[in-house]
C-alpha cells in the first residue's frame, strides 16, 4: 500500500535532513524523497533506517529466565548447550511457530526492520525426517507472516557431533540433514509461497566442527550468489579442537580454504588474533556479532579496535533473543570493548561522527550484507525499512542531532520507538506491535505446554 511519511529530522546517506517527506510505493520501496517540506501525512520527530537483526535462533527465545541455574559443576557455553538440546526436544512444530512469532514481535518492537534467521531445527522429535522437509522452514515463514517482519531465512547444514566426524549426539538429531536432503530442503525452500514480496533467502553451515570440510567447499561453491553465514571462533575449546586436527585456527583455516567475500558473515570471531583480523578483512566478509548473548554465554570479547583497523565490517545479530533490545546490544558492544581496551569510544569508524551514530551507520550496512536485502538506507529504490523515534522529552533539549543518538544509546531511561516499518509495512504504532495480543496468547499456550514437559 503506497504511503508518505514525514520526519521533523531525518538520517539521509548524506546526513540529517529537516521536514523531509518519504513516498513508499505499493510494494514498499522508496519512491522518492522531498526535503524542505510543510508537515503532512503520518509525521514523526525522528526517522533514522531500521537495522536488520543479522543472527537469530528464534526458538531460544523460550528459554530466557530458565538457563541462569546452577546445576552442573562447570557452568559455560557447553553446559547451556546440554540445557538447550533438552528444551528443543520438547517444541512441537506449532510451538516453534508462536515462539517465533513472539520474538520477531519482540524485535520490530525493538527498531529492528527484519531478522536473519539462522535456522537449525529441521527435524521432529528422534531426528524423524518430516514427509516435506521444510516443514519447519514453513513455520519461520509463517511466523513471519504474522509478525510481518522481513526476514531473510538460512536453512542450516549440520552433519556430524564434531571436527573428527562423530555420529549426531542425544540432542543434535533435530538438526542433521545430509548434503543431498540440505539441497533438497533449500529446492523446497525456494519454492515457498510467500506473500510479502521482501523474502529473502540464504544458506549457512552451523560452524565447522558441524560440518564435513567437502560439504563445506561444496555449500560455498553450489550458493555463490546466496548470503552465507557460519559459527565460527566463539569458544575457547572449538579453536582448540580445530587447531588440534587441522594445524590451522578456524579463521586462518577459512581464509586460507575458501573463496570469502562479502556475502560472507562470520557469527561472533570472540576468539579471534590481530593476524586473523588482517587476513579476514581483506576478503570483504562481515562479522555477526551478538554482545548481549555473547556477555551471557561466557564467550569472550571481540577482538574490536584491530578489526576497525583493518577495515573490517560488522553488523548485530539477537542469537539466542535471552534479551531482544536493539540500543542495550549496541551499549554492550562499546562497553565492552571499552572494558577490554581501558578505553573510550573504541567502535568509531569516522571521524565526523559521534560514537552513536558511527555504531549505527556500521549495523546498517553490516545488516545490508549478511542479509542480501536492499536496507540499511533511507534512499529511493532502498526498502522501506525505517524506525521513528520520539526524542522529544526534556533529555534532548538542545543536544545536536547527532548527540541525541548517543543520547538514545548511553543514557535513555524510557523506550522513546514510536514506529516501525518493515518494507513500508506499519508494524509497530505508538511503541506496540499491531498484533501483539494475539501473539502473545498463542506464546503463552505453547510456553505453558513446553514447561510441563521440561
Ligand atoms: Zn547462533
């Protein structure tokens, strides 16, 4: 549906732009854009361009406020892991769809215009094939359907318990496919009805620990023009593990053996060398980095100030959604590279900038990447993916525009998003999400059926 919009300020490519009227067309694209105009239509203080969550499991998002116990004797990623595999035995296949949908409800109403969907869990209960494979690919398009959020799908390859090949271990079997049926489930993939017209699709390799090495050359070679995303340098035990059996560490190891570029996006790299840094750059792939999953699972901290050297790219990504708010990732990240580098605004990329509005410019283009879909920018032929903010309270008096970010990122007490729109879908209005009861009561049914199980 075609439709104008109209921000008091607006975050151009070129800068901030005063009374400036959008004109989306029907299919939600930007058709054009008045700057220096009288107030009309739908009018909003602030439009910046919404991000896309570039990393997300929806279904984890079940599992937030249950996974902070201690009941093993080491408490890390691995114990989570045990704790995870426990809980996904339990989701039905309708389950995993009102979970879904209330996270990607969770992420519009966090400013996000749309989620790349790492997406694993392909298989029933025991590993038991369903009769269409990408039954449960259906059901994160269905979700998405009722979030309305764009989403860019990944179907996963996961093959093998570890780096020297194992069986699939109590936990894992609702997520192997072999190569053949992965082909199969991607076929079936792009043949999908979809009715937003902003669907996207890509591949991934869970990490290389879940993956043959020749399965992996192949994925890389058979999806060239697809977006393609791995796990990969996030604990200390999976470098360890590669190094043993293949001399290399992981990053070393991808660089050396596979044709990165852009369309590449490696997950977390908080085990990654300044060497390492250097070799990835140069090959254009983009870093997924997920700071508040990564503080919560223990995984270390991103190797920041040396990847900006090189000019590496970054964008953001939810993971395990254990807390889905775009500003409180974009703080965690800076925070904590300013904690491991005893310094001040570390993530800046340019120099005209504010910290605030450089970590913003960086998830946008990142997110553009990792996503294969036409974001990141308020620019005619771009989708129409904007977030309004309403920055009118006293904290912003006289702070430039520019400083209200920064503002908006450090020190905002009260959630100031009015609206959210996904390729000029009006999704979120007056900070909810127009769906939003409806969402909720169906989670509600599925989290009590899971918990009576667990
Ligand atoms: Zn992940």
């Amino acid at each position: 549906m075609k439709k104008k919009i109209w921000g008091k300020r607006v975050l151009l490519p070129g800068g901030w732009s005063s009374n400036t009227l959008i004109d989306i067309d029907q299919n939600g694209k930007i058709k054009d854009i008045k700057k220096n105009v009288q107030p009309s239509n739908q009018v909003f203080d602030t439009l910046i361009p919404s991000p896309m969550n570039l990393h997300s499991h929806c279904f984890q998002r079940a599992m937030s406020g249950l996974s902070e116990r201690s009941d093993s004797k080491t408490n890390d990623f691995w114990s989570w892991r045990n704790f995870m595999y426990n809980f996904l035995n339990k989701i039905s296949p309708d389950h995993f769809e009102a979970i879904c949908a209330l996270a990607q409800m969770e992420m519009l109403e966090a400013g996000y215009a749309g989620v790349v969907e790492f997406h694993y869990l392909h298989n029933d209960l025991s590993g038991i094939r369903f009769h269409n494979i990408s039954e449960m690919s259906q059901r994160v398009i269905n979700a998405s359907n009722k979030s309305g959020i764009g989403l860019t799908l990944l179907p996963v390859l996961y093959e093998q318990s570890g780096v020297k090949g194992g069986n699939l271990i109590s936990g894992q079997d609702r997520f192997g496919l072999k190569l053949c049926e992965f082909n199969k489930l991607i076929e079936e993939v792009i043949s999908l009805e979809n009715k937003k017209g902003d669907f996207h699709i890509g591949v991934a390799a869970h990490s290389l620990r879940a993956v043959k090495k020749i399965s992996l050359k192949e994925l890389s070679k058979n999806f060239l023009n697809y977006p393609t995303h791995i796990h990969v340098a996030e604990q200390m035990k999976e470098v360890s593990e590669i190094y043993s059996a293949w001399s290399k560490r992981p990053i070393e190891w991808m660089v050396e053996n596979l044709d990165l570029n852009e369309k590449w996006c490696l997950i977390h790299c908080t085990q990654m060398h300044d060497y390492e840094a250097k070799l990835l750059a140069k090959s254009g792939a983009v870093i997924g980095l997920c700071p508040i999953t990564e503080a919560n699972l223990g995984d270390g901290i991103f190797n920041g100030r040396n990847w900006l050297k090189e000019g590496g790219k970054f964008g953001i990504g939810t993971d395990s959604n254990v807390k889905i708010s775009l500003f409180e990732e974009l703080r965690t990240l800076e925070y904590s590279q300013r904690l491991k580098y005893k310094s001040r605004i570390v993530l800046k990329t340019a120099n005209e900038y504010t910290i605030g509005r450089s970590l913003i410019e960086s998830v946008l283009e990142g997110g553009m990447l990792a996503s294969g879909r036409k974001t990141g920018k308020i620019q005619k032929g771009y989708w129409a993916d904007i977030l309004a903010l309403d920055l009118t309270s006293f904290d912003y008096f006289d702070l430039n525009d520019n400083e209200k970010l920064d503002y908006l990122i450090f020190s905002e007490k009260d959630v100031v998003i009015d609206s959210v729109f996904s390729a000029g879908r009006l999704l979120v209005k007056n900070g909810k999400h127009i769906n939003k009861k409806k969402i909720i009561t169906n989670y509600k049914l599925a989290l009590h059926e899971i918990l009576k199980k667990l």
